[in-house]
C-alpha cells in the first residue's frame, strides 16, 4: 500500500519528466486563476475604497435627510420629483427631538476659487451651519476650523481642502490667513482638511467649506439643503431616525396615510446602494472568467486519459507486483491534483502581480485577501480531482494481464 507522499512523489516526477506537455495543460487553468485572482483584487479594492470614501463623507456615527429618496425608475422620480426642499426650519424642529445630539444643514455647489494668478475652476462649495464641529468627517490638519460664531455671524472664512490648498498654494506658501476668492467673494484662510486621497481617480480634496450664510449670499436658496444628523447614542441610531422622520412629517402637516416627501440616508444605506448595483456585474464577471476553468478541468482529463493509455504497461507491472485498485487510482488522482493545483498556484502569484500593477499605473486600487488565494488554489485543487476522476476510475480498472500485453 502506498503512501500519499509515495503518490505525490511518483506525480512530480511524472509531471518533470514532461514538463512541456505538464505546462501546456495546466495553461488554462494558469489564465484562469490569474483572472480570478487579477479580478477579485480588483474588485475587493474597489469595494474597500468606495466604502472608505463613503463613511468619510457620510460618517458612521450619523444619517442624513434629503430632498429627494432613494428613485431606481422613472416612475418613483416622477412620484417624488416634487418634493418640498429641506429648511432651516426644519432643521431646527428636528433637532428639538430628545434623542438628536447635533443637527447641521449643508449645501453644495460648484464654482471658480482663486488666489492672484491661480485660479481652479468646479471646484465644490459647501456651506455648512455651525453644528458642523460634531461631525467627525470635517477636521483641519493646519489652522483651525470655523468657529460657531464666525458661521452665525456669516464671516468671510473658509476652510480647504488639501489638495485645493496645494494648488493654489504650493509648499511655500502658508495659506493660513491668506485671501481667496471664492465666486467672486473674498475670504480669508482659517484651515486646512487632511488628506483624504482619490477614488477612481477622483480627488476628495479639492472643496471649500464655508459658513451657509455666505453660501447663500452666492449661490441663493435654489440649492435644496440636505440635513446630517447625530444621535444622542449611536446604539439607539434606529429609534432617533424614526424621532427626526416624526418631528418632519409633523413640520409639513402630512398626515397618516401620506408617504414621506423626503429621504434618509445612513452610510449603510449608501453601501447597500452601491453593492446592489454593482454585485450583479461583479458576479457576471467572475462567472465568465471561472469558466475557463472548466476548459482547463477538460484539458486536465483529455491528458490524464491520454496518459493512462502511455503508461498501460506500467500500471499493469504495479498491479501484478500487488498494487490494489486503490492504489493506481490515488496515484493518478494524486498526478492530477497536483497538475492541476500547481497551475493554480502559478495564477496566483501572477493574478497578484497583474493586480499589483494595474493598481500601481492606474486609480483603481486592487487589494490581494488571504480568502481568494485560498479559494483560487483550492479551485483548481478541486478541478484536478474532479476531471482527473475519470481517468483514474480507468486505470484503476485496467486488468494487469491484458495491460502488460499491451504494445
């Protein structure tokens, strides 16, 4: 009776001893898992970058309350297009609800900023009212941020973002206390956001954060405001949704039976937005590249039988020397594993280095789990002794007399 390392060591050197024909047939499953892997990297990293730029800006400690739901036809836009815009009035009711820490009102737009000579056009403008300082996606990595009063009060200052402050700035300048315009405006430099980077190629550091009140001496009050809410216990997050849907419904004298003309948002809701429009994809994809699997699972067993008919004299010698059906069939499950599995391997280092690369040279990110390299050599181990079943049940089967006899 064999051993599995008897089996494993007879496979290598079999598979070494046709090491053109061993590479031909495992080259299939070798495009196949470096696709599989290239992808999933890909699309992890994708997943990890969408859902780090949304908690930046969403944050995971709040909701938000807009004009308008979540709309995935015409018709739910044409049920909802009307929907009244969102006031300070409002905000002001819903912060009244006991179980509200901080309600802040926002509003953005798009518009030329400039200091002298250097000027950089749509970049966003978002106005903020003074309860912004509870949220933890606002910050300022120099300078400070406005205060409650310089809001209130309308002041002309503003805070920037990195990348914004770059630009107009450079590295020599210290852009604290410097004027810009913004929209034609003047205002002077309290601050400067961290670095946040970029998400498909997309900077989330070029914008100006001004007091609402300036914002809407630019920009008017045709923009709809959009509400961040902040409850009391982030545990009790359901319970002070319902308390600011109540305390807006009642604002707006709808009844019962009405449905609510606005929508809430939390950062989860944003994700479950995102993932159901792009699972569907992501799935299709990776469908269609497994099935090259298949074709290398078919190409395995094509070989496997064909080496079953090379070596018919060597497993009719092995049975005659008292080797059992067993034994022939582990042997060759164990040749076609091992083929198979080593292709998966190969894939798999250079699945990593394609995702590796295209993260390096492109704004898509890429992010290699221990999981799909699990799963990808695992596969192909599965392939292996799937298709080379066949084969194996066939050489096992072989009478040693009638094989020794064979030419």
């Amino acid at each position: 009776m064999t051993t599995l390392f008897e089996d494993a060591g007879v496979a290598l050197a079999a598979i070494w001893s046709a090491k053109l024909r061993s590479f031909m047939t495992v080259l299939g499953n070798i495009v196949a898992v470096t696709s599989i892997i290239a992808v999933v990297a890909l699309i992890q990293g994708l997943n990890a970058s969408v859902s780090q730029a949304i908690l930046s800006q969403a944050g995971a400690d709040s909701f938000s309350i807009q004009q308008f739901p979540v709309v995935r036809s015409d018709e739910e836009f044409e049920a909802v297009r009307y929907n009244p815009r969102i006031t300070l009035q409002e905000a002001k009711a819903i912060r009244r609800a006991s179980s509200v820490s901080a309600v802040m009102a926002e509003s953005t737009a798009v518009g030329r900023v400039s200091y002298r000579e250097k000027a950089i056009d749509n970049t966003r403008i978002q106005g903020v009212t003074s309860e912004y300082v509870n949220f933890s996606t606002f910050d300022a990595e120099r300078g400070r941020l406005m205060s409650p009063v310089e809001i209130e009060t309308s002041r002309p200052v503003a805070i920037l973002g990195w990348q914004t402050s770059d630009r107009l700035f450079g590295g020599t300048l210290d852009p604290i206390d410097k004027l810009i315009q913004v929209a034609g405006l003047h205002f002077r430099v309290i601050g400067v956001s961290s670095k946040k980077g970029t998400l498909l190629g997309q900077s989330q550091d070029e914008f100006v954060i001004l007091p609402l009140g300036q914002f809407t001496k630019m920009f008017g009050l045709r923009n709809s405001l959009s509400l961040t809410i902040k409850p009391r216990d982030l545990l009790q997050i359901g319970h002070t949704m319902d308390e600011a849907a109540v305390a807006l419904r009642a604002v707006r004298h709808l009844s019962p039976k009405q449905p609510d003309n606005f929508g809430i948002f939390t950062s989860g809701t944003i994700l479950d937005i995102y993932h159901s429009a792009t699972r569907g994809i992501f799935a299709v994809l990776v469908g269609v590249v497994a099935l090259s699997l298949v074709v290398g699972g078919i190409v395995i067993m094509n070989i496997m039988l064909m080496v079953v008919t090379e070596r018919t004299r060597e497993i009719g010698l092995r049975k005659a020397l008292g080797a059992r059906r067993w034994d022939i069939m582990a042997q060759m499950l164990t040749e076609s594993v091992l083929l198979s599995t080593s292709g998966g391997v190969a894939g798999t280092i250079f699945g990593a280095l394609i995702a590796t690369a295209v993260s390096s040279f492109t704004p898509i990110p890429a992010a290699v789990e221990p999981w799909a390299v699990a799963l990808g050599i695992g596969i192909t181990a599965l392939v292996g002794l799937v298709f080379g079943l066949s084969p194996a049940m066939r050489a096992a089967h072989l009478d040693p007399i009638e094989a020794l006899r064979r030419e």
